[in-house]
C-alpha cells in the first residue's frame, strides 16, 4: 500500500483505526462463502488480501474515507461481521475494507411508531436483546443472528427463521 494513502486514512481515523499487518489482511481476506473455506483448508489462507482495513467511527469519516479511495483509485467495500456466505466482502483487487463496527449504537427507539434507528455495524442479537428489554422484537432471525449485523442484512436483503410472518428485512425498512 501507498505511504500517502496510509497516510490519509491515519488522517481521517487516527492510527489505532487503520490496519495494513498480514494477520489484518488474513482475516478481512474472506468471508464464509464455502469456496473461501475450500480455499484455507488447501492452503490459499490469503487469496485476495485487502490492501488496508480502516474503523470509521461516523458518517463524517465515512465520507472522508469515500472521498481519499476515490483520489487514490481505490475501491471500498463495507464490511460488517464477514457472517455472509456468499462472497460479496472478497477483496479481489486490493480494496479498501471500511469494518462499520464502530458504528454499533441504538440511537432511538420510538414508543409511538414502533420505530428504532440504528447504526449498521450493530450486531443483531444486541440489537433483539435491546428490544426484548423494551418489550419488543424485530422479528428477523437469520441463522446468523449472533455474528452478523444490521448493515450486513440489508446489504444481503437477509431473511430470517420467522420471514413468512414479519417479511424480509427490506420489509421491515422504513429508512435507510
């Protein structure tokens, strides 16, 4: 990687918030698509290493981040717990991983609506267990719903074990 394109994410996140060292790059390299399993167990640990792994912590950074891939020419891929299965994290060509686990807070949960707002990186069995404390359900339990997040389902358009009753997440979506 670049010295200034290290130089610009440290910029934007701070050190502690951008990793580049081999085990970082092993394990942002796949996610559980049985291909990248086949892959480790003959050998091929790091396939498709990304170039670097930043921790934003808002939609600020974010941006910034967008904007520096942009001027280096280096494409991002959002990253939220690597629970999918069907290999869309796979950094083919050196990409940038943005991990969104920073961004884990509940932000609101409103009474009147039956609405909450949530940060993507947030881990849905965090998120249920705060509804459940609330009196509430969201009612969407994929398999994964101990390692996966709110962001990674509504990239992945998840359903969940009780889908014929609550829909898919896109139906439980009313903003995004």
């Amino acid at each position: 990687m670049s010295s200034d394109l290290l130089d610009d994410l440290i910029s934007i996140v701070g050190a502690q918030h951008v990793r580049c060292t081999e085990a970082d790059r092993i394990a942002y390299s796949s996610d559980m698509w049985p291909r990248h399993q086949i892959w480790k167990m003959g050998g091929e640990i790091c396939k498709h290493p990304p170039r670097a792994i930043v921790w934003p912590a808002n939609e600020q950074e974010i941006s910034d981040i967008m904007i520096c891939a942009a001027k280096h020419e280096v494409p991002v891929i959002p990253y939220g717990a690597g629970s999918g299965v069907c290999g869309a994290t796979v950094p083919l060509n050196g990409e940038i991983m943005m991990d969104l686990k920073r961004l884990n807070q509940i932000l609101e949960l409103c009474d009147e609506d039956l609405t909450i707002t949530a940060q993507p990186g947030l881990v849905g069995m965090h998120l249920e267990q705060y509804l459940a404390d609330e009196g509430y359900t969201l009612g969407h339990f994929p398999s994964s719903i101990l390692c996966s997040t709110l962001g990674g389902w509504l990239a992945a358009r998840s359903a969940g074990q009780f889908s014929s009753k609550y829909g898919k997440i896109e139906d439980m979506v009313v903003s995004l």
